[in-house]
C-alpha cells in the first residue's frame, strides 16, 4: 500500500525567484499545499517562485480502497463489511484534518544536502493497542469478532480530537533552490502519515518484544 504513490511532479518554470524562506519554512508550506490544497500556502509559495509550488495534492482514495487487500497481504485479519466501512469513512474524514511541519533542517556537509525531520500531527490510535494486541494473540475460532473489536475502537480513534506527533528523518535537497524536491517530499510525507496512522507493523514489534504501552516493559515483563 505504501508505495501506492500518485505521481506529485516538479513544475517546470524559469521564473526569477523571489524573496528566501527557511528551508523549515518552504516544506511546511509545501506540506500545507500537498495535504490541504492550501491557497494562502501556495500563494506564499509563488511568492519566492513558481518551481517552489508543488503539482497537485496527495490523493488518499486508493489507500482507502486497497485497504482490505494490504490487511490480508500483511497477516492481518480484516473486519466485516460494516465495520471497514467504518475505517473507510474515519480516515476520509481523518486524512485532509492531518498537518506536518518541517523542522530541524541540518546541513550535511554542504547547505544543499540536508537532514530533516518531519513532525505530522495523527491521531491518537494507541488507546486501540490492547485491542489490536488481543486480535493477533487470539484464538483463530475469535478471529472475526476480535478483528471487528479492533477496528471498531480503531475507527473511533480516527474520529477522535486527540492528535500527536509522529515523527520522521529523511535526507535529502535543502530547498528547491538546489534541485527536483516534490516527489521526495510527496514521499516522505505520504510515508509518514501513513505510519502514524496505521502502526501495525510497529505495534507487531511491541508485542514481540513483550512492550506495553509507549515501548516500556508490559506487567509481569
């Protein structure tokens, strides 16, 4: 699912460009752009120039759609119909309200190339982990009831109000200025977003490692 990737391409232009924005400051607003077609973003984007704007925003409707299929292909079990739809509807409700701001820029080695980190305000899942956690210790004859107990508190997460921040480091230009940034950058927020809403594959490693809440040591570790 993750590499469902639409195509977000570099706006060809010869534009002078204008005043300088923070590196932190220029992925922001393309971050604002690519999630909320934000105008006011994009219009501070035209500002310093065209090739700052990206093409497009992230399109969430196949990730939605495939769903069902990545569950399977990831030896998770999906909920029945009704409760799916549920999913559905939450995270096409959820996904335009999630907002990422770059901060952190460091050179390495050449003010071109940088490391960043993103911070994307998520929804809180975690209070769905015990449920998730009793869904993939269950009986195989419980699959189907624990499948739907999950992803029935997993959906009311999404619908919630408490968001937090998932975070992530990427490497890469420091600005258009130095060269083709939008589709990296499409990547890594795509990415990013999609870990911190959907941390199943973090939360298997919990449970392997006998972690509770927040990685520490469950009761009786």
């Amino acid at each position: 699912m993750y590499r469902s990737l639409f195509p977000v391409l570099l706006h060809a232009s010869t534009a002078v460009a204008g005043p300088a924005v923070s590196p932190e400051a220029e992925y922001t607003l393309q971050a604002r752009v690519l999630l909320q077609d934000d105008n006011d973003a994009r219009a501070t984007l035209l500002a310093v120039s065209q090739d700052a704007v990206p093409e497009g925003t992230l399109d969430w409707d196949d990730v939605i759609d495939d769903l069902p299929a990545w569950l399977t292909r990831e030896g998770i079990q999906p909920p029945s119909r009704a409760v799916m739809q549920e999913v559905s509807e939450a995270l096409r409700i959820r996904l335009p309200r999630v907002t990422c701001t770059a901060r952190d820029v460091v050179p390495l080695g050449s003010p071109e190339i940088a490391q960043y980190t993103l911070a994307c305000m998520v929804p809180d899942v975690e209070p769905a982990f015990a449920a998730y956690r009793a869904m993939r210790s269950g009986d195989d004859a419980d699959r189907d009831a624990l499948s739907d107990a999950f992803f029935a508190t997993f959906a009311a997460c999404l619908r919630g109000d408490t968001a937090v921040a998932h975070l992530s480091t990427a490497v890469g230009w420091s600005s258009f200025r130095h060269g083709d940034v939008h589709a990296a950058r499409a990547e890594h927020l795509y990415r990013t977003v999609l870990l911190g809403l959907l941390p199943f594959a973090e939360w298997d490693r919990r449970i392997a490692s006998g972690a509770g809440r927040d990685g520490h040591e469950g009761p009786g570790e």
